[in-house]
C-alpha cells in the first residue's frame, strides 16, 4: 500500500467513525472537514493505485473504499447497477 493510500485509509477510518457516533454525540461532528481531507486525499492519489479503489473513491463509496484498502473485499456488495 502507497503512503497516500495510508492516509486515505485513516482520513476513511475518522469519517467512518464520526458518522457512527452522530446518534450518540451532541454536538454532532462536523463532518465537512473529514469529506474535505478525503477530496484531497483523493486527488493525490497516484495512477499506481488500484482501478478498482480509484473507481469507489470517485463514486463517493467511501465505505466500499474502506473495506477495500482493510482487504476485506469478500465484504463488498455490488451495487444493484452492477458498476461498484
């Protein structure tokens, strides 16, 4: 894994829990930074990585793109339009 998918991997795992505590967290986290930070993770991202990662990470599949870069991808359901 690339230094900048480490960081993906991180920025995801922040989001991922941040939106897990907005039913228990009052004030609820601002989630605007993390999506920000995971933009531009994204646009750093280089033509090594994966087609596949790449492909969740444009369509805004960012819980897709964790499981993927955790190498838990017998997790990862199809879309119902078939393309993630």
């Amino acid at each position: 894994m690339q230094a900048s998918e480490h960081h993906l991997l991180a920025a995801l795992r922040d989001l991922d829990s941040a939106v897990k505590s907005l039913r228990t967290t009052n004030p609820m986290p601002n989630l605007l930074p993390l999506f920000s930070r995971i933009d531009e993770l994204a646009a750093g991202l280089s033509g090594q990585s994966d087609p596949q990662l790449l492909h969740f990470i444009h369509r805004k599949s960012y819980e897709k793109a964790l499981l993927w870069l955790e190498e838990k991808t017998a997790s990862i359901t199809p879309s119902r339009c078939g393309e993630d």
